[in-house]
C-alpha cells in the first residue's frame, strides 16, 4: 500500500530532508503534494522532480511566477494560506509532514487533525500555541500526532517500550548552540551572523536563533507538556554539546533510557514516515568508541533566560505559550536585520509576557487574538 504524503514547509531544512528521505524510502512512499511560503524557485526544482498533482505557496504573487513556470505540466499550483490547509486536508493523503516554520503552521495543523490524518509535526509552535486544543481534537477525529523534532522523537521512541504511567521525568537534551560559551558581554556583540552558525544542524534561520538563545528548547518544555500528557515538573533540560543523546526517559524505578543516534534529522523522519515500523536508513551508524566522550551539564539560566520563559508559560498554560512564542518569532525576525541586539530577544519576549492578560481557557479565536496581540506589543518593545 503507498503512503501519499504532503510535505508542508518543503523548502526548508526539514522539507528538503524529508523528500530525501521519502525518496530513499522506495515507490511505497509517494510525493502528493508540496508547500511553502514564497521560495517559488526551489518549489518549481522541486516539482519537477517528483511531479505531485498540487504544489502550493502561501504569497500569491510567488505562486502566479511558478504557475507560469510550470505550465504544460501535470501539476497543478495552488495559491495563499488557505491553499496550505487545503493540502493538509486532501483525501488522498495519509501523511502530513508539517515544516512550516512559526505560527503559521497552526492552521494547516488543525485542517490536517480535522480530517484524521497522521500529522508529522516539525513545527514547535503549533503545539506551543494551541496544545490545549490540538491534543483532544485528534483525539476527537482519530488523527494521530507524531513528533519529528529529535529530542521529542527520541522520548517518543523510548515510550513505545515501557508504560508512560511509570514515568518520573523527561529530560530534554540542548546542544547550547553556537554561543553557549560566550561571556554576557560577548552576547551583547554578537551579529546575526554568529547566531546562526550552529555547531552540528543545519536548520532554518529562525529555529537556528532559537538555538542560540536557548529559546526553543523553551518552546520544547511547552510542546512536551501537550506531547506527552506531563506536568511541568516532570521535564528538565540538560545542556549535551556532542548532540548524541537526543533526550531520556528516567522511570520510577531509577532507570533511565536514552535514544542515541548520530545527529541527522533524517532519522527522526523517517520515523514518523514509517511509524511504527522502522526501515533500513542511510544514516551513519552510531560509533560511540569514535566519539569518546559524551558531557551533559545544567543550563546556564543566568546567561540565557529565555529557558525559564518556557517553564513558567507551560506553568501558566491559556494564551501565554502563544504570546510567547509570537513575541519570540517578531523579536527573532527583527535581529536578524539588526534593528535589535541578540540579548535584546530575551527582553523584547519577557516585556511582552509580563503586559499580557492570560485567557485561561482559550478558544482558538483566543489564541490567534493573543498570537495577533504579542506581535504588535513585540514591535512597539524594539
């Protein structure tokens, strides 16, 4: 039986690993369509070589070049955000792999759940956003959330052997990213540039910000929570630089289980493609004899605050997580053509957070009007 799948978020990190990955996987995994926001150029190689019935860009002007582009061939191209849901909810399609970068991918997420997908979720603020909502709609419509991000894949990967209910805590495993040894005084300096040169993934340039400020794994704590049915409590965070354990499970009894792989998002993919088989990967084996030593150590909170900010809105719950993570998206976009400083990302968040009037029991409309509120209070900051 083939797998159709859509693959949202192609032209990104993730979306590229994916279509390797689905092309790896051999005729029993098929391209059924493909999306992204505006990069028309990588779409139109993209559609060219694997030739799906739909392709879709969010800017419509993007979409008119590539409709031109493509014309004369079998693919039919789509135009603006509500084309994106629209492949997220196509019959034919049992496989969503979701890479929209921000909050822009809660949309496609909700119409994927909708119809009763298998959503495998790349995006972080989804989750972070509409948690509260996205976990008992699956559940509701008998659609399946898999995790793609490595550190939740992992935990994910070690539950499948043992019972959730004797879990004691997960730990969450952060490379620190290509500035966790800078003094605060190196911090203020640094250059978007910087910020983006991760020492072992090649990501897109806002989760790699993320990275560098600790901020995702903010996010991560939060979409933990929803993943895995947890109290705050339970998720920890530890700093692990050679990126080899992806996150632990410690269990009642003291145990504690670790999914270790070399650090390839190819593997946590393909696993949520094949889910719940596991198929041969052309990944590199793990040799642990070759890396030599592995170091974990607690998190710098003084330096990088932007950490405790994950574990107080998972505490908080309502619309703070997606203030939080819409705050955290302006501020990123706004360093990144250096109207802030790189601690400036930090403040601009925490600012927005602390005006903030949490809707405990938000509705979607809520969420999307705090989401809307904490960009507009995140540029009045800078």
């Amino acid at each position: 039986m083939v797998k159709n799948i859509a693959v949202l978020g192609s032209t990104g990190s993730v979306g590229r690993n994916a279509l390797e990955v689905i092309t790896e996987l051999g005729a029993t995994y098929r391209v059924a369509s493909l999306g992204a926001k505006n990069r028309w150029k990588m779409l139109y190689e993209q559609a060219r070589r694997f030739i799906p019935p739909q392709v879709a860009l969010a800017d419509p002007e993007a979409a008119r070049i590539l409709a031109a582009e493509l014309d004369g061939t079998p693919t039919r191209v789509l135009a603006g955000v509500e084309a994106l849901r629209k492949l997220a909810s196509e019959e034919d399609v049992s496989v969503v792999l979701l890479a929209i970068a921000g909050g822009a991918a809660l949309e496609p997420a909700i119409s994927a759940i909708k119809t009763g997908k298998t959503l495998a979720l790349a995006n972080k603020e989804a989750l972070v956003m509409a948690g509260s909502l996205l976990i008992p709609l699956a559940k509701e419509h008998g659609a399946t959330i898999l995790p793609v991000d490595s550190e939740h894949s992992a935990i994910f990967q070690v539950l499948q052997e043992t019972s959730r209910s004797q879990i004691k805590r997960i730990i969450l495993t952060a490379s620190g990213g290509p500035l966790y040894n800078k003094s605060p005084e190196e911090l203020e300096r640094i250059t978007p540039w910087q910020a983006l040169q991760h020492p072992t993934w090649r990501m897109g340039q806002k989760i790699s910000i993320d990275s560098a400020t600790l901020m995702n794994k903010a996010l991560e704590i939060i979409e933990a929570k929803w993943l895995f049915n947890l109290p705050v409590k339970q998720i920890s965070v530890l700093i692990h630089p050679e990126c080899i354990v992806h996150s632990l499970v410690e269990f009642e009894d003291g145990v504690v289980l670790a999914q270790m792989s070399e650090p390839d998002m190819k593997l946590p993919i393909q696993y949520a493609l094949t889910y719940p088989e596991r198929r041969q990967a052309k990944v590199p084996s793990l040799d642990l004899s070759e890396i030599g030593q592995l170091t974990f150590e607690e998190p710098d909170w003084e330096r990088f605050p932007a950490l405790q900010l994950g574990f107080e809105a998972a505490k908080c719950g309502g619309t703070l997580p997606a203030v939080l993570s819409a705050a955290d998206e302006t501020a990123v976009a706004h360093f990144l053509v250096g109207d802030i400083k790189f601690t400036d990302i930090y403040t601009v968040v925490r600012k927005v957070m602390d005006k903030h009037s949490v809707v405990e029991n938000p509705a979607l409309e809520d969420i999307i009007a705090a989401d809307a509120w904490a960009r507009q209070e995140a540029a009045k900051c800078l």
